[in-house]
C-alpha cells in the first residue's frame, strides 16, 4: 500500500485561497508604481515640480493607478495651443511612452509577483 499525505498542500491551498485576492491588489499596486517610475523617469524638467509629483496608489482592493498631482501635466502630455501666443505648444509624450514600457513589462512582473506569492505561501 503506498500512502500520500497531501496536508500540507490542503493547508497551502487554503493559504493561497486567501492571500490571492491581496496578492492581486498587491500586483495592481506594483504595476502602478512601475508606471509611476517611468513616467518621472520621462517627464521633462522645467522647475521639477511635474517630475517629482508622481505617486501611485491603491485605489480598490484590486486596483491602483500612478498618479500626477500637478494640474498641467495633461498640457505638457498633450499638444496645446499656448494662452498668450496662441501657438500649437507640442506635447512631450512623456506618460504614453511610459504605459507602453510599462504594458511591455507586466507579464514580467506578474510572473514574478506570483512566483513570490507561491514562495511565501508554501514556506
């Protein structure tokens, strides 16, 4: 008779039935961080002010977003037509080449983050 005691994968499995659901906030929160890093990384500088306002922050318990305080940065994003001149002011795309670095990233960093996960929950 051959005996197998899976106890420890029972107990594991329940580990994980509730670490998932903060795991999976805890990826959405490290996504929006990653974002948030790249985008400083990509704002121009004039005063520093739109560069060093980046954040990221849960906003769910699956949900998190990087986040720019400065109430011009969608200007500097995009093309505006400049108050006193009247001139097109192109924009800098500094943001949109972040998310597409950040959307290249994420598989990545979610194999990673579940790696982890695994690795914590089954010690």
């Amino acid at each position: 008779m051959i005996r197998i005691d899976v106890t420890e994968l029972k107990r594991g499995a329940l580990r994980m039935r509730h670490a998932s659901r903060r795991a999976l906030g805890g990826l959405a929160l490290r996504a929006a961080e990653h974002l948030a890093e790249e985008a400083e990384l990509r704002t121009p500088i004039d005063t520093g002010l739109l560069r060093g306002s980046w954040s990221a922050a849960e906003t769910g318990p699956l949900s998190a977003e990087a986040r720019n305080r400065v109430h011009y940065a969608s200007f500097v994003e995009f093309d505006t037509r400049h108050w006193i001149s009247k001139n097109i002011v192109p924009g800098r795309r500094f943001m949109r080449d972040a998310m597409e670095e950040a959307e290249t990233s994420l598989p990545g960093m979610a194999e990673t983050h579940v790696r982890e996960l695994i690795g914590e929950v089954f010690r």
